[in-house]
C-alpha cells in the first residue's frame, strides 16, 4: 500500500494542506528516503505545533504509513485511557475488598483491647 504526497500531506485532523518545516534524510540505511516534518496551519490545532512525518521512499512513493500513524495514534490514547480506567477500577475495587477484612479485624482489635484493659 502506497498513499499520495497530496494524502500525506494534509493535516490529520483537519485534512488541511500542511506546512512543510523540514525535510531529513532517512535513517537506517534506506538511502535517498527522506522524512518531511509538516504542521497544520491551523493554530488552534494539535499539529500546529507538534506536526506529523510523512515519509518518502528513494523511488519518491509514499508508504501508507500516514494511515497507519493515524490508526496508531487515534487508537493508543484511546486504549491507554481505557486501560487506566480499568486498572483504577481495579484497584479502588481490590481496595474495598482489602478495607473490608481490615474494618472487621479493627473492630476485633478494639474489642479485644476493651477486653484487656
Ligand atoms: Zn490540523
């Protein structure tokens, strides 16, 4: 799967042409790649600042890791928060069984403490 430079280039969110910042050749050996850093003209815009790579190959095609990235992006806040939620649910759950036993022995406790003075 390839994409256009004309896909790649546009604003994630906003489907909005970016702004070419910088371009860098790429790393790890794939000679003539390059990496073009955009931003979102919109500056109330996450990608305004922060922007996105799209990478080109030596052959100038365009992986469709643009589609990909997105996926990934979209989809890991998304699953972080819901498995924060889960793990704080977790918790608060395992500390109501764990205050439970301990509310109990703590009465025991005091009774017993009643009963010694
Ligand atoms: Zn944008």
């Amino acid at each position: 799967m390839s994409t256009t430079w004309d896909e790649a280039s546009r604003c994630p969110r906003h489907e909005l042409t970016g702004i070419e910042q910088s371009s860098k050749p790429m790393k790890g050996g794939v000679q003539g790649g390059q990496l073009i850093t955009l931003t979102c003209p919109q500056e109330e815009c996450e990608y305004y600042d922060v922007g996105w790579i799209v990478q080109i190959r030596p052959d100038g095609t365009i992986p469709d890791a643009a589609t990909s990235h997105d996926k990934s992006f979209e989809a890991m806040p998304g699953w972080r928060a819901e498995r924060g939620r889960d793990i704080v649910q977790n918790l608060q759950e395992e500390l109501r069984l764990s205050q439970r036993p301990g509310g109990y022995r703590l009465g025991d406790g005091e009774k017993g403490r009643r009963h010694f003075t």
